[in-house]
C-alpha cells in the first residue's frame, strides 16, 4: 500500500545475518531484503548498518525522497548484543577507531 499511495515511509531492515534461528541463507534465497523493494516498485538499497555515517546519508536521502523505500542494514552480529551497557558499545566502537 505504501508503493500504491506514494506514502513517505522507510522500512528499515537489520539484518545480522540470522532469521530467528537459523542462518538467513537458510531461510531466504535471497541475497538481500532490499531486492525485495523492485516487487513494490520502490528503491531499496544495502548499506553498512555499522557505519553511522553511511546509514544517516542513505536514511536521509530516503526521507527527503517523500516516498517509500527500503533500507537494509548489513551488521556484524558480534558488533552489539542486547545485554551489552551502553559504556561498553561505546568503548568498542571507540577502539574499532584507533581511539
């Protein structure tokens, strides 16, 4: 319905590689989500879902764009976990920059 009413909304995927429990090459023969948007006749792109910068410019492109898109985030599932304090994904993205 979005692609239909031209409705400004990004539909944004984090992808880790896993789909619940099984590796997502398992489970989709697909190689990624955003190939999914040419069926909805939207844009659909893959970006770096670790690189901050590269996520702010796609997701802001998409925005400005005011119509529906796709933004798939590849991310490494050893970068964050959910038990992880806030100080201890800033120490690792800090060290991951020579900081």
């Amino acid at each position: 319905m979005a692609s239909v009413w031209k409705l400004p909304v990004v539909f944004v995927v984090e992808d880790n590689d896993w789909a619940i429990s099984v590796p997502r090459d398992v489970s989709t023969c697909i190689p990624s989500n955003a190939d999914r948007a040419a069926a909805y006749g939207i844009p659909g792109v893959v970006v770096d879902g670790n690189d901050v910068l590269a996520v702010y410019e796609v997701a802001e492109a998409a925005v400005k764009s005011g119509k529906p898109a796709i933004v798939h985030l590849k991310i490494d599932p050893e970068a964050v976990t959910p038990t992880m304090s806030l100080t201890a994904i800033r120490e690792k993205a800090l060290a991951g920059k020579g900081a």
